[in-house]
C-alpha cells in the first residue's frame, strides 16, 4: 500500500505551461491532475499525478522550489493494490481543490475533478459522494475569474462530500457557517456557534479540515468527540502550520485520547500554538499525569494553559505543575495558569510555591476552588517579588485562614500597577476580610483595580467600611459584591460613596435584597441613589442590580432616568419581578434612550402584553443590540398562561421573530457605524500627513 498525501505548491511560469502542455498531450483521457507527495520510508518524492482510463500515472518533477502555497490541492488518497492488476482502485477519504490566485486559469480545466472513470469501480456511498462535489464544483470547468467558487464554497462543498461518505445528514447551517468562517478576518472556527451540531457533525468537519491551513484558532465546546474523532484531529494538528489557539472543552477527553492529541502538538515543531484549553474533560489524576509526560517535550511556547474541572487530585496538578516548569519553552513563555475545580492541596501548593520563579512572565493564575493553602502560595510570591508580573489572582471558592488571609494582605499593601482580586466564597471572617479589601482599596499604588467578594457574608458594618474606603479610593475600576448581604442600608451608603467616582466602569450588587422591607421605603431609596450614581459617575458603563426580589415596583427611579444615562452601556435587572408595569415603564424608557446596547430582563414575571410594549419600543430604538430574557424564549408558566391565555403560541413566536430582528438590525447598524468611523479616522490621518508634509 502506498501512502498519497497532499501536495502544497505555488506554480511558476515554467511549471504552468509544463503541466499545460502535459494535460494538453493526453488530452480528454486525463480525469484529474495535480501536483502530490509520495511518502516513501519518510521521504517525500515530489510527482504530478494524473488519473487516465482508471490507472494511475505519475512523473516526477523533483526540482520544483517550495514556497508559501497560494494553491492548494486538498487530497487523501489511498491507492489499494490487489494481485489482480485490473481491480486496483482508489478510495478518496478527503478531496477538493482550492484556487486561490487567478493565474491558474489557463490549466483550470486540468484540475477539474471528472469522477465518472474513476468511480466506476467504487461502492456507491463513494460514487454518491464524488458526484456531489462535481456539481458542486461545475462552474469551475469554464477558466473565467467571475466563474471561480471561493474558499468557503470549495470546503462546504467538500464537507457535504464527506457528509454522503459518512453517510450522515448534512446540516445546512453548518454549510453556512464554514463559508462564512472563511471570510471572516478573525480565522475562528468555533463549532459550539453551529446550530445542532453534533458528534458526528464534527467528525465531518475534522476530517473535512485534515489539510487545512486557513484557522488560527478552533474551538470545540460540550460536544462529545469519539476516539475517531481524536485521532482525526491529532492528524490533522501533526501537519498544521496555522493554529494559535485550540479550545477542546468538555468533548469527553481520557488519557489515551489526550495523549495522542498532545504528541502530535509536541511532534509538530512548525505549529505556532500559543493557546490550550482543556477543561472539562474528567481526565483524573492518571489524564493529568499522562498529559504532563506529553508536555515536557513540547517545542511550542504556550503562553495560556487551562485545566479547570477536570476531576483530577493534587497527583495530577503537581504532575503538570512540575512538566511546565522543567519545559524552559513553556515556563519561560507561560502568561496564564488555570487549574480551578483540581485539587492542589498542600502538597501542590508547596510544589507551586517552590517552582513560582520558574515562571517569569505569569500574570494570571486561577486556583479557584483548588484547597489550596493560600498561606503557602503567598509565601512564594513574596520570595519572588523581585520580578513578579503577577496581575489576576483567583482565590474563589477556598477556605482561607486567619494567618493565611493575614499573609494575603500584607503581600497585597506591597503590589503596585493593575491588579484583580476574586475572592468569591472564601469565608475569611470579617475583621481579616476588612482588612484586606483596605489592603486592596487603600493601596494608592495598584490601578485599575477588580474586585469581587461575592458569596462573603460581609453584612452592614463591612459595607459601611467600604463606603468609607472610598472616600480615598481613585483606582477602583470593577466591584461585584452580589449576594454579599448588604442590607438596603448597607447598599445605599456603598452607591452614595461610590458616586462620581472616577474610574468605575463596573457595578455589581445582585441579590442583596432578597425580602421585601414591610415598610417599602428601603427600596425605593436604594433606587433613587442608583439612579442619582449612574447620571454623576460618568465613567460607568455596567451596572447588574438583580435578583432583589423583594423590589417590585420600587425600582421605577432608576427606569424613569434610563433615558438620562448616556454612559451606560450594560443594563442587568434580571430577578426583581418588575411585573407588567415594572416592564411597560421600561419600554417607554428606552424609547428615549439612545446609549444602552445589553438589556437582562429575565426572571420578571412579565406577560405578554409587556412583552408587546417591549417590542414597540424597540422599533423605535436604536441602539440595542442584546436582550436577555431567558424566561420568557424557554418557559412559559402557569401563571403566565392564566395571563396570556387569549395569545396563541404562533403569536409568541412571532413576537419574539420581531425582537430578533430589531435587534439584528441595530447590531448591523452598529458595525457599519463602526466602519464609518474607522473610514474617517483613516481620512482624517490622511489630511494630517499631507499638512504636515506641506
């Protein structure tokens, strides 16, 4: 059995009239020609393979100069040999061809694919197959620049081809999106944007893609990949020059699997790799060490690595902690390092903290939810603050001590430059968490400051504590305290000390008011003093004031100014069950609003009369382009029923038609505005360098 791979060349005059005069000897007896790579004893000896009369002729044409290829010639074929010359056939398990410059025109017909001598022998799923992509690529037989297929149709047409030879149905939507990712600048090809797809839809794109050289980024999130499909895919990584990024989330990775997939990252020195994300996958303390052995030959110098959740214990973590340290590739490169959901415990904490001056240029380093003792990691920081670039640091989710929270603080009086603190969860007691949110918010040398202490039990006092911290605070630039159990009081002496602040762009204080207060003056007052925050503090742009069920009706200050905040651009009152009314007065507000672009409704308990007020509105504004009210596209409740009870399920449907397509309407307002601008800006520079020239 000989092996035929793919060729990859870029034709000169000389080999254009060669392969044109070639194609024009043997005339109609030549089906298909292209330019191939025999592997032979791993060498390639470089040929032109023509098909004719079902046999296979190929001449050697060993000078040709290797450059960047402009054409390409996607194939894989496999030349099976039986005793009996005259049964010898062909099976293409992956073909098409792209042309990418128009000075192939003259020997376009050459390399026109004309199956029927070809196929004859063939089963017929084959044949099916190869007829599809015939049609698909007719206009391509007449040699004129206006009849040429683009790359995007040449792939789809190649992913319906090994759609009929999988035998599997072939969604159109993910036609649609494979020409549209060809012509997309980013070269993303994310599979969890495709709808409906599943495990066999990705196996017909994998093997679609084995040559191609056009993503740098390719993301696979919650679909279930068969070992098939791995295997597939470490192939195609074994030969790819192009990806930067690979994202394979919860595709049900193991050992085994990953470890083909990581050697063939490791084996391929010409792939420029820079992201790796693997989280999700129950790889284990044995999927974590086995991926540690793979890594530590790695050439590629991978600058994110991710490995949230994969089940694994502090056996695993220490496993890949100690690999990307002894790989002076990695470790010299490596900006961010997640291991959340994994156990670290002390012994890997002690590991981490040991090998920390390894890493010279992390910034970012997630151990949420890790046990890990903080005390420990701290240590290491403060014995490498020398050169530590240290900016993000994620504690979520772990129980940290007195000494440790101690330690923490005194290492965070010391930093200096951007900083982001997620201490989500972390049951510090009271007096220790005061101190450290004033390490954080009174430390003049820290910027752009984030700061989330969500689900701390942090009560009145510490949120009086705050407000009075920000009497001095200048570089607060992100807060999320969502169920931190403010209180209404606590919450409106934090937004009045927060007021004309002047950096915060983000606000965060969900459900800290989860009961109504029998008075009903408490809300009323925390939204007056939200509304007054949002006009005086120019610099916000995200506020999230949901899941206060106990509101109802008193957050009307708030929607009453909408139309006065023109810095706002995110709006979250998801959870406050605004109502009929609550959402009807919303609807008149952003009538008038002309800044907002994301809007979360959710969880209101509205009907669809406000629904229909919501849909007006919107056709007269502007500039929305996202509204999230996940309640009402997937449930409709009793209640609601009871309600809605004279609206027909068509009509819903209907309605919510209307509202996408307002919103699709401003978001394609929204981009040509954006190249507009991009336009002038480029004129304006323009004018400027032809005065300044003068």
């Amino acid at each position: 059995m000989t092996d035929w791979r793919h060729g990859e060349r870029v034709m000169d005059d000389q080999e254009r009239v060669f392969a044109h005069k070639m194609v024009s000897d043997i005339g109609e007896r030549a089906s298909w020609v292209g330019w191939i790579q025999k592997w032979k004893r791993g060498k390639a000896d470089e040929r032109i393979l023509l098909v004719c009369n079902n046999r296979i002729i190929t001449l050697q044409y060993s000078k040709l100069k290797k450059s960047v290829c402009r054409n390409v010639h996607l194939f894989d074929l496999t030349e099976i040999k039986s005793e009996d010359p005259e049964k010898t056939h062909l099976v293409f398990r992956t073909f098409s061809i792209q042309l990418r410059s128009p000075r192939v025109d003259e020997i376009l017909h050459a390399t026109i694919v004309n199956y029927d001598a070809v196929t004859s022998p063939l089963p017929d799923h084959i044949k099916a197959a190869f007829h599809v992509t015939k049609e698909r690529l007719a206009i391509m037989r007449t040699p004129s620049s206006e009849s040429t297929l683009t790359i995007g149709d040449q792939v789809a047409a190649m992913f319906v081809s090994m759609c009929n030879y999988l035998n599997i149905y072939v969604r159109p939507s993910i036609t649609e999106y494979l020409k549209a990712a060809y012509t997309s600048k980013n070269k993303e090809l994310d599979m969890s944007k495709i709808d409906g797809v599943t495990t066999a839809d990705v196996q017909a794109i994998i093997r679609t893609l084995q040559f191609d050289a056009h993503f740098s980024s390719i993301i696979i999130r919650e679909i279930q990949l068969s070992d098939a499909s791995v295997q597939s895919f470490s192939e195609m990584l074994s030969r790819n020059v192009k990806l930067e990024k690979l994202v394979m989330v919860d595709v049900g990775l193991h050992k085994e699997t990953l470890t083909g997939l990581v050697e063939a990252i490791g084996g391929n020195t010409s792939l420029p790799l820079r992201y790796l994300d693997l989280s999700g996958n129950a790889l284990q303390d044995k999927g974590l060490v086995a991926l540690g052995h793979a890594m530590e030959p790695m050439a590629q110098k991978l600058d994110v690595v991710l490995l949230n959740n994969c089940s694994s214990g502090s056996k695993g973590t220490s496993a890949v902690i100690t690999a990307l340290k002894n790989n002076r590739n990695i470790a010299s490169s490596l900006r961010k390092l997640s291991i959340a959901g994994n156990k670290l415990e002390q012994k890997g904490s002690k590991l981490f903290a040991d090998s920390f001056s390894s890493f010279p240029e992390l910034e970012d380093l997630d151990f949420a939810g890790t046990a890990a003792d903080v005390e420990v990691l701290v240590r290491g920081f403060e014995s490498n603050s020398t050169g530590l670039k240290l900016h993000r640091l994620n504690l979520s989710h772990n129980k940290i001590s007195k000494a440790s929270a101690q330690t923490l603080a005194a290492w965070l009086a010391e930093r200096s430059g951007p900083f982001e603190l997620h201490l989500v969860n972390t049951n510090i007691d009271k007096p220790y968490m005061e101190a450290l949110i004033a390490c954080v918010l009174c430390n003049e040398q820290l910027e752009n400051v984030v700061l989330d202490l969500s689900d701390n039990d942090l009560g009145l006092n510490l949120a009086y504590k705050i407000a009075s911290m920000m009497v001095i605070n200048k570089n607060l630039s992100t807060l999320v305290a969502n169920n931190a159990d403010f209180t209404p009081e606590g919450l409106e002496a934090l937004v009045t000390a927060l007021t004309s602040h002047p950096s915060l762009r983000t606000l965060s204080i969900d459900c800290n008011m989860k009961e109504r207060d029998p008075r009903g003056k408490n809300g009323r007052s925390v939204a007056e003093c939200l509304a007054h925050f949002v006009t005086h503090t120019p610099s916000l742009q995200h506020l999230s004031f949901g899941g206060n069920a106990g509101l109802k009706h008193d957050l009307s200050p708030l929607i009453s100014m909408l139309p006065e905040m023109t810095n706002l651009r995110y709006l979250s009152l998801a959870g406050n069950l605004l109502g009929d009314d609550g959402v009807t007065l919303l609807s008149h507000a952003l009538r008038k609003n002309s800044a907002l672009k994301q809007l979360s409704i959710g969880d209101n308990a509205f009907s669809f009369t406000a629904l229909r007020a919501l849909r007006h509105a919107l056709n007269v504004n502007s500039t929305l382009t996202s509204l999230d009210m996940v309640d009402r596209l997937n449930s409709w409740t009793t209640e609601d029923a009871a309600m809605d009870k004279n609206v027909t399920a068509a009509e819903k449907e209907d309605m919510f038609m209307q509202i996408q397509q307002c919103l699709q309407r401003n978001t394609r307002a929204e981009k040509l505005n954006t190249l507009r601008r991009a336009s002038n800006a480029i004129v304006i520079g323009r004018q400027q360098s032809a005065n300044f020239s003068v």
